[in-house]
C-alpha cells in the first residue's frame, strides 16, 4: 500500500511540476514581450507577470518539485539501480530537468531585475526542453527501457523541429 501511494503522490508531484514548468516560462514570454510595450501600459504588464511568476513559481513548481524528488527517492527503495539500466536514463533525465528548473529560476529572477538575455522567440523554443524531457521521462518509466526512452527523446526532438519549422514558414507568410 505505500509503494502504491508514494507512486501516486509522485505522479501528482510530476504533474504539477511541469504544468509550473510549462506555464512559467509562458509567463516570461509575455514579460519579455511586456518589455517592447510604451509606458505606462509596459511597467503595469511586467507588474503583473512578475506577481504571476512568483506566485506560481513558490505556490506550485517549486513545493511540487520538491514533491516529486522525495517521493521519487523514496520510492528508489523498491528497485535496484545496479540491476536497473532504464533507472540511469530516467535519472540523468531528472538531472537535466533539474538543471532545466533552476535555471527556469535564475530566468526569473534576472527578468525580476530587467535583464531581458533571452528574447520572446528564444523563449518559445526554450520551453520545448521541457516538452522533450517529460516525452522522454516518461517513456523511459513506463517501458522500463534504455533503447525506448533514447527513441523517444530522438522521435520528440524530430517532431519540435518540424513542428518549428512549419510555424517559423507560417509565420513568415503571414508578414
């Protein structure tokens, strides 16, 4: 029974988190481009997307984060990693995802302090690491497989790029 609620207690903390992860740096794209706006309309919207960010960022992705890493490390108890190969992918993938969350937070805070490094664009391409992190969570834990999860991460990078390139060729039309 506590193999099955931790289990649950962690897909729900995998949830959250990339619904925060997702949403956040929406919410800097919408900063950024807040950014290019006149006063006063520009210092009311980076008012408010920074109020949003941090609301989100201490109410949702970081508790939910930490949800996910305890209950995740808790659950390491039940496999073993020297007889698990899959379990090494899925945990240089957490590695990357945790990288890929503070520096989410270092965005934040450098937005915070009007440092616009990233553009609008840049941004948008940037939230597709989570997307290709989570496709390749996911696959990984659920096939229990190195081959899958590695084929999966290929197969997602694939579709972002061309999924990239017919918007980026759509929205050149439309110029």
């Amino acid at each position: 029974m506590t193999y099955l609620v931790l289990k649950a207690l962690h897909l729900v903390g995998i949830v959250c988190w990339f619904a925060g992860l997702f949403y956040v740096v929406r919410l800097f794209i919408y900063h950024t481009e807040a950014n290019e706006e006149l006063q006063p309309k520009r210092s009311i919207l980076i008012a408010q997307f920074t109020l949003m960010a941090r609301r989100l960022w201490l109410g949702i992705t970081l508790p939910a984060m930490i949800l996910t890493v305890v209950t995740g490390g808790w659950l390491l108890r039940y496999h073993s990693i020297t007889q698990s190969p899959w379990l090494h992918l899925k945990l240089a993938l957490l590695a990357a995802l945790l990288a890929y969350h503070f520096h989410c937070g270092s965005i934040r805070k450098k937005l915070i302090a009007g440092v616009y490094k990233l553009s609008s664009g840049q941004l948008r391409a940037y939230n597709e690491v989570a997307t290709l992190l989570l496709v390749g969570i996911v696959f990984t834990a659920v096939s229990k497989s190195v081959s899958t999860g590695l084929w999966s991460l290929l197969v997602g990078a694939a579709v972002i790029a061309v999924l990239f390139f017919f918007l980026r060729q759509k929205l050149q039309g439309k110029s």
